[in-house]
C-alpha cells in the first residue's frame, strides 16, 4: 500500500478518496499511444496537523513526490487535488476547485468556488483567487487578487 501520513487532529468527511494514483498515461516503448499504460505513481501523501477536507473530494498520491497538504489547510466538499501538488499552510479551498498535477500553492491562500488551476503551475503565498477564475500561468507575486478567465490580477493586498 501508498503511504498516506495523516497529521494529528484532522478531520478527513465521509467520501474523501486519499491516494489514489494521479491521471498519468504514456505511450508505450514504440511511440504507439494505444494502449495507453497508466505511469506508476510511487509517492504518497502527507497531510498536514489540523487539515480538514471536505466529502467528496480527491487527493491523489505523487509520481514523482508526495502530494502535501500544509497545517491548517481547509478543503471544500468536492475538491480535485491531483498528483504531485503540494499547498501551504492556511490555505482556504472552496468547493468544486480543480487543481492540475505538479502544481505548487504558497502558504495563506485562499482559492474561490470552481477555480481551475493549470498542471504545473507555483502560486504565491497569500494569493487570492476569485471564484470561477481559470490560472494559466504562475502567479509569482505574493498579496495580490486574481479573477477570471484567463486569470488576471485585480489588484495587490495591502499588507501591514
């Protein structure tokens, strides 16, 4: 079996899938894309002190490190945390979020209804990401407000 780390104090609801293998497909030693053969995703996940995730929500074991999910993280019912990803401490991710493979989220965000987050991407710490809103590229600068689609910068957070 995967490792699945648990930290103390969390609350996992009824229906969370943990450490499932990631959407990782490749073509076979000839170049032929059928049939496709599933990567193997030898990682696990670690899931911080005092993270709750909601029902109905997905987080799926590494392929090539662990999936983490930081102290204190909050998870919204029916949120796709995929392969790789690793979020920060704090964070706030609300329902229907979809989070791409490999993507990296900095400590205090707070990721709105039904965003969609492409693979890859590294958001910055203390990153606001209105609802709906679609990340196409990392969004490198630390106190700012994002929304729409494609994602764009409202403004910079005042920081005291």
């Amino acid at each position: 079996m995967h490792k699945i780390k648990i930290g103390k104090k969390c609350k996992i609801h009824k229906s969370v899938v943990l450490g499932e293998p990631g959407f990782g497909f490749q073509r076979d030693d000839k170049g032929y894309t059928k049939p496709l053969k599933r990567r193997p995703h030898p990682f696990g996940v670690i899931i911080g002190k005092h993270v709750e995730i909601g029902s109905h929500s997905r987080v799926h074991r590494g392929r090539w490190r662990d999936t983490v999910i930081g102290d204190g993280t909050k998870i919204d019912s029916g949120v796709h945390v995929a392969h790789n990803d690793v979020i920060g401490r704090n964070c706030i991710i609300v329902a229907g979020t979809v989070i791409g493979g490999s993507v990296t989220i900095g400590d205090e965000c707070f990721i709105g209804e039904n965003v969609s987050i492409k693979d890859g991407l590294k958001i910055a710490r203390n990153t606001t990401i209105g609802m709906g809103a679609v990340v196409i590229k990392d969004i490198r600068k630390p106190n700012t407000t994002w929304i729409g689609n494609p994602a764009h910068k409202l403004y910079d957070k005042q920081v005291f």
